[in-house]
C-alpha cells in the first residue's frame, strides 16, 4: 500500500468522528456548560469517577500488553 491509501484509511474515520464530537462539545461553549456540572458534583462523586477512570487505564494497558503478548506467542509459534 502506498503512503496516500493508507493517510485516507485513518483520515475518513477521524473526520467522521471529530465533526459530531465537534458538534457535541465545542460550538457554542458547551464545554463551558459540563466542566460547571462536573464541578457541582460532591467529593463523594469526584472520588467514584476518579477509581472507575484508574481502573479503565489499568484495564486498557492490561489489554495492551495481553495483545502484544498473544502476538508475540502467535508469531513465535
């Protein structure tokens, strides 16, 4: 594949992704609007989300390196 083939491969669905995310967040400030939300919120709230949002990390770097390890014995084997 040449260079041009695969920049449209990641390029279309980035695009598709980022108009209605775009949409959803950035016109007119709603940002503004969630991070006020965000901040009513008690610490009972802030520290539930913190534990969910370490454990999505530490899930998604335990799925990582399962993967690289399932390919690695894949390729070897």
């Amino acid at each position: 594949m040449n260079t041009f083939v695969i920049l449209v491969i990641f390029a279309i669905p980035v695009g598709i992704c980022y108009i209605p995310a775009y949409k959803a967040v950035f016109s007119n400030d709603k940002y503004l609007k969630y991070f006020k939300l965000f901040e009513k919120e008690d610490e009972h709230w802030h520290k539930k989300w913190k534990r969910r949002t370490i454990a999505f990390i530490l899930g998604a770097i335990a799925s990582l390196l399962l993967g690289i390890i399932t390919a690695y014995t894949i390729v070897i084997s």
